[in-house]
C-alpha cells in the first residue's frame, strides 16, 4: 500500500500527500493503526524527522491522533483544531452573505432530502432537538439549538460529502446566526420539522425558505434563486 518516495526536496509534504492519496482511496478508514515510526519510514524511504514531521501536520488538522505507547491512528476530524476551509475563508476576505448565501442553497434542499429519506428513528431524534428550542435560557443556548437542528437535517439526508463541508463550516454559521433576533424561534423551526415528519419535500424546502428570508431579510438575490 505504501510507496517509496523519491527525491528530497520538501519530503514531508510528499508523505501527507501519499496519506491523503490513501484517505481518499479508501485505503486508509477512520480507526486503522498506521506501521510503526520506523517501520513506516522505511516503507516510504524518508527520514524518521521527516515522517514526524508530516504527522505532527495531520495531528492539527485532527486526521491522525498519536497515542502515547501506542501508535498514530486514523481518526475523524472532529477536533475542530484548525480548521482549513474556515481559516482561507476569512483569510480570502470572505463575509457572512457569503456564508448566508452557501447556507440557502444548500439548506432548502437538504430540508427537502431530509423528508424523502428521514427514518422513524431520525424523525424521533429531530422531534427531540426541535423540542429543545423551546427551552432555550441564553442567546449562547439559542445559536447552539439553531446549529443542533440544522447540522441534524444535513445529518438526515445521509451525504457524507455535504455533511463533511457543513461541519468544516460550523464555525463561521455560528457567527452568521449570531446577527439574527430570535422572535418565534421555536415556532420558525417546528413547522420545518412538521413538513419532514409528514414527509413532504417540496413543503420542507419552502418553509425552509421562508425561514431564511424571514431571518435574514436583506439578502437580494432570493427571488432570483427561486425561480431558477
């Protein structure tokens, strides 16, 4: 599974691209040990600095965690410790209409997703989140809540791709529904829940987008995208 790797020029560099290579592949799951140290050096004909050094890298991205006494294993990046599409967002000047504007793309189909494919356990599960935004005590508890129901009708719909995006951008969807008030937060999201529950797609997505429109009034482009 593992190549050697020729040329000295930034070595570090190549073996996280060979890792990321056998990530992608499916060569690499969440939970597989990789060779020892020095074993794996050997595999990749690199030094043994040259090897931390590319795994210390993967350990603040949150995709490999080394073990004390045990060894570097393959883990979900759920760390949160640095976050690469979060970071050149900001860093490219992004703001948060952009992230307003991801979120109503993504959000009024992912709803409609959720009412084809939620199951009875699922749908359970949502009624338990979206029972808890009525008990909300803080304006932290409410962003928490807001993100909880969302990020659970992404989860719903089942895409690992569009779940992994949606995570890498929890951070930044924090500070966009920051600049909302919160008036009939409760009820905004229960009807959500009644349209994926009764299973009904085109329902789910169109409450969906009267709750963006309703929450964050200023954007210019909903009638546009509506019509496409």
């Amino acid at each position: 599974m593992f190549q050697a790797i020729q040329g000295n020029e930034q070595l570090y560099k190549k073996v996280m691209e060979q890792l990321q290579e056998l990530i992608l592949d499916g060569k690499l799951k969440v939970g597989d040990k990789l060779p020892p140290e020095r074993e794996l050096s050997e595999m990749l004909n690199v030094s043994r600095p040259a090897l931390k050094q590319a795994i210390s890298a993967f350990n603040i991205l949150g995709i490999i965690q080394s073990r004390q006494g045990d060894g570097n294993y393959i883990v979900s990046n759920t760390g949160h410790i640095f976050n690469p599409v979060a970071l050149s967002f900001c860093l490219n000047e992004g703001n948060e209409e952009d992230v307003l504007e991801f979120r109503y793309i993504l959000e009024l189909k992912a709803a409609g997703l959720a009412a084809l494919k939620a199951t009875p356990q699922q749908i359970e599960k949502l009624r338990w989140v979206v029972d808890g935004l009525r008990f909300v005590a803080s304006d932290e508890e409410r962003f928490a809540a807001n993100i909880n129901f969302h990020s659970e009708i992404i989860r719903i719909g089942g895409n690992r791709l569009i779940i992994s995006i949606y995570d890498s951008l929890k951070d930044l969807i924090v500070k966009q529904v920051a600049s909302t008030d919160g008036s009939n937060f409760y009820e905004s999201h229960f009807v959500i829940f009644q349209a994926i529950e009764e299973r009904d797609p085109a329902r789910a997505a169109l409450l969906m987008a009267q709750h963006f429109t309703k929450k964050f009034p200023n954007y210019k482009y909903y009638d546009q995208l509506d019509k496409l």
